[in-house]
C-alpha cells in the first residue's frame, strides 16, 4: 500500500507542464536535458507528465536533487511551500530572461 501522495495530482501534472514549458522554451531536448540532470529521459517524461508511475497513474515523487538539479539547468527557483492547509505546493519560478 502506498501512503496518500503529500502533493496533490493536479499540482504535480502543473508543475510538470511548467518543467516542460521551460525546457521548450529555452530550446532543450529531452535527452541532453535528462543526461545533464543525471536521470532517464523516461524519468523526465514522468516528471513533465507529473507522474512517477504512468501504469498506476501515481503523482509525480522525484528526489528533491532531481529537481533542484532540474531547477538549475533550466535557470529557475524551487519553492516548496509547508503551509498550506490542502498539502505541500511545490513550484518551479523561472528565472526572467535578461
């Protein structure tokens, strides 16, 4: 049995697209993205996906160094906000292109 995912679907599947949308935007494939962050391009697609399990549709679960290692080489911030009252928001911030 697998605990209650702490991050909802609907936030992981958000913050996958804006992984994704960021990787497009800066003119990234997924394989050079996938090989830079030291993960499978399969694992990439689930993170962009917002799953870590497609079979079972399981919310995104990476290690936190997956995505602040994502983080860095998409020029952006990890906020991981505790506070919530409906669970743990994670968010990717872009950094503004100057």
């Amino acid at each position: 049995m697998f605990p209650k995912p702490v991050v909802s679907p609907v936030d992981a599947v958000a913050l996958g697209r804006t992984f994704r949308d960021r990787r497009e935007q800066l003119g990234r494939a997924q394989d050079e993205l996938a090989i830079a962050v030291g993960i499978s391009r399969v694992a990439l697609q689930n993170i962009e996906a917002g799953l870590s399990d497609r079979a079972h549709q399981r919310p995104l679960n990476p290690r936190l160094t997956t995505l602040v290692a994502l983080c860095r080489e998409l020029d952006g911030r990890l906020i991981i906000d505790l506070a919530q009252p409906h669970g743990v928001v994670v968010e990717f911030d872009p950094v503004a292109d100057e």
